[in-house]
C-alpha cells in the first residue's frame, strides 16, 4: 500500500482519527448500553431496521423506516443515537448526524464529562476546524493525565494527526514521539496490551500504524 493510500485512510478528512479501532460516538453506546424497557421483539425489530439502513445509509426511505421504528421504542434511543451519528459521518452526511450526536455528548457531559468532551472534539474536526479541535485536544491532554490510558493515547494520536493537517511540522514531530514515549515505543511497538490495541485497531483498516508514524517522523526530519 502506498503512503498515500494510508493517508487517505487515516487523515483527518477520512474521520479515522476519532478514538482508533473504538468509534467515538459508540463511546456513546458502551456508557448507556442497552437499559430496560423494550421487549425482545421490540429490540430485534430495531436491530434488524438498523442493519437494513447501515447497508445503505444513504438510502431515506431505510433511515425513515429506522426512525419510525425507534418513535416506538424510545427506550433504546440511548444505544442508537451513537451508532446513528457514527454511521452518518462516516457516509459524509453530517448535518444529519449532528442532532444525534449533541444528544450522546449530553448524556455523556453527566456520565464521563472526558469523553464528551473528546466527542466534542471530533465534530469540530467533521467541521474542519482543526485548529479549534487541537486547541480542544490539548486541553483534553491536560484533564485525563494519565488516568484513562486509552483515551489518553488515542488523543495523542489525534493531536499528531491534527498539527499535520495544520502543516505544523514541529508540533507534529513533538506529538508522535509523545505518543511514542506513553506507549513506550523504543524500539518499535511494545508488547503491551494498550501498544497492541492501538496497532490492532488500524490493521483492521489495513493500516500499519507503526510503519506510517516512522515514515512521517522522516519525512519531518528531511523537510
């Protein structure tokens, strides 16, 4: 695969920095999960209008079908808003999913006010506004510390991402190596757990998250 192939994978204007293998917006569904309420059924009947319409997002007459569906369950809201957002950004449709995901980062903002805040972040970034998403990204740096590894190395990488697509070459050289040093890559990626999640995440994409930092830190340092 050539490196631009790669970029066009995991770039900004792709959406697959948002938290790597772990959607951002399906943070959204693993905070609420399921809850109680809806019968069986009930959830099959949704389950099965949510897969005829992810096949084919685009298609109004699933997605009405899908909404219509939810009208009568209102309980599962909760675990489809995110899903919902997360499918229609994906299929470049973001001012539709923009309602659903204001209403995840609300819920989120009582249940895990840091990852409502990086969801935040990436619809800045589906706005293009990355100067606005770094800002955001930085700050979220500073409130994780180190308590949540996960979320804290997945903003690293979104901070490396973000300083390239502002041509900042400095900041991006800077937040790979950070990235690095948390994940303790020395000599190329750790065997630890996080080190592998991360790699996993981006194989799944057919991507080799390791090979393309270690091409743009030498395409950093020859430029």
């Amino acid at each position: 695969m050539e490196i631009d192939d790669i970029w066009v994978k995991i770039g900004v204007y792709k959406k697959e920095i948002w938290i790597g293998g772990a959607s951002l917006l399906a943070v959204g569904a693993l905070v609420f999960g399921l809850g109680s309420g809806p019968t069986y059924r009930e959830y099959l009947n949704t389950e099965l209008a949510f897969a005829k319409w992810e096949a084919s997002p685009g298609n109004s007459e699933l997605f009405q079908e899908l909404s219509r569906v939810l009208k009568k369950t209102p309980e599962l809201k909760d675990k489809y808003d995110a899903r919902i957002a997360q499918k229609l950004i994906e299929a470049n449709l973001s001012d539709k999913a923009l309602p659903y995901a204001e209403r995840v980062i609300a819920r989120l903002q009582e249940e895990s006010p840091l990852h409502a805040l990086f969801v935040e972040t990436t619809l800045m970034i589906e706005k293009k506004a990355f100067q606005e998403a770094l800002e955001s990204a930085m700050s979220l740096k500073e409130k994780i510390g180190t308590d949540d590894s996960v979320l804290y190395a997945h903003n690293l990488l979104r901070i490396a991402f973000l300083q390239q697509a502002l041509e900042n070459g400095p900041g991006e050289m800077a937040a790979w190596r950070d990235f690095e040093d948390f994940l303790e890559w020395k000599n190329g990626p750790s065997e630890s757990i996080l080190s592998q999640e991360m790699i996993q995440s981006y194989q799944d994409r057919d991507v080799d998250l390791a090979h393309y930092i270690a091409y743009r830190k030498v395409s950093l340092s020859q430029g």
